[in-house]
C-alpha cells in the first residue's frame, strides 16, 4: 500500500498456516497513518487528546456530502453554503483525488481546506472532518491543529464518496482501534435511510 511520502512501508505477512499449524495468523507492522486512517489531536499537539481518550459515540454522527466539482486549489466556506452542519456532526470531503491513490500525484496535488472552512466546521461544532485525500493541509499544518485544538478529529484517505450523493440523510460510523496513539486505522461506513 502506498504511504505519506517518508512513513515507513506497511508489512502484513500470515505467521501461521492452518495446513501445518492447525489454524491461520497473521502479523502486521505498520505505522498509524496509512491508508483510511483517523488523527487525534495528540499527532500535532503536545497535550492533545489520543484516540483512547475519546468515547465511541465521538465517532459516530450524521453525515454531510460536500461535493467539490471544480478544479480549485482550496476547498472553502462556498461549499458549505446548502447545508445544515449542527453540532455533532461529521463533514465528508468528496474531490475524486482517492482515484489518484497509488501515483506520485496523490501526496503532491490535492486540495486543501482553508483556514474559513475550517473556522466555520470549529463554529458549527463539527465532530470529524473526513477527506477523500491525504491532508487537510500542507506544513506548518496550522488547519490540522485549528481543528485538533476544538477536539474535531480528521480522517484522510477515503474512498468511493461519490457513492453517498445520491443519499441525502446518513450517518457516519467511524470507529478507530482503542490505541493509545495520535492515530488509528479505521474503517468508515454510512447508514443511509
């Protein structure tokens, strides 16, 4: 799996063979932001919170859509315009940038979220921001810690967000590993009705 351009790779080897050991087990080594992971504020905080401080229902909430159809830069207040963001609630970032997964291009040009955006989902009281890409933000990463200091967490490296347009009510069910850690991989469903 490709990672963050200077993480470590991933490895997932099978250690035991139910043909001579009688079962199946597996070993992975991997670092804590690959793939469709969650950050805590604890990646980018000295005293921020780690993803075992946070209670299950942080990372579950009703969903919202926001679609970026054109090609700019940033992702800004203009795409939150049509939507009713109350306090608990999770925003979903659909670019189709998780259709570059695997080339150079995906760590190097995606959109990022502006410093407005961010303020208006920190105002809103925004739970998680998730992303169909790989950062909210470049270095000095001030939109990660903007949300970070508001307890909003992030997850990055989503997928197939297209599929939810077509849905106007669901819930996001986001529920990380209980690691003592800034980060977690995590697999992120939606409950449509």
């Amino acid at each position: 799996m490709p990672v963050f351009p200077g993480d470590s790779k991933i490895k997932l080897e099978q250690v035991s063979f139910f043909e001579k050991d009688g079962y199946n087990s597996f070993r992975v080594e991997t670092g804590m932001h690959v793939g469709t992971h969650m950050d805590a504020p604890y990646h980018m905080l000295a005293n921020g919170k780690k993803l075992s401080e946070f209670p299950p229902e942080k990372f579950i909430g009703k969903g919202h859509l926001i679609q970026k159809t054109h090609d700019f830069k940033q992702i800004d207040t203009n795409l939150l315009m049509n939507h009713d963001i109350q306090k608990g609630d999770i925003v979903l970032v659909n670019t189709n940038h998780y259709k570059k997964f695997g080339t150079k291009e995906y760590y190097e040009s995606y959109s990022e979220i502006t410093m407005a955006f961010a303020d208006y989902i920190i105002a809103c009281g925004v739970k998680i921001l998730a992303l169909d890409f790989s950062s909210p933000d470049t270095f000095p990463y001030e939109i990660h810690k903007a949300l970070f200091e508001n307890d909003i967490l992030i997850i990055e490296n989503l997928t197939n967000l297209s599929e939810l347009s077509k849905y106007s009510n669901f819930n996001v069910i986001a529920l990380p590993a209980k690691f003592e850690a800034a980060g977690s991989p995590v697999r992120v469903v939606a409950q449509v009705f």
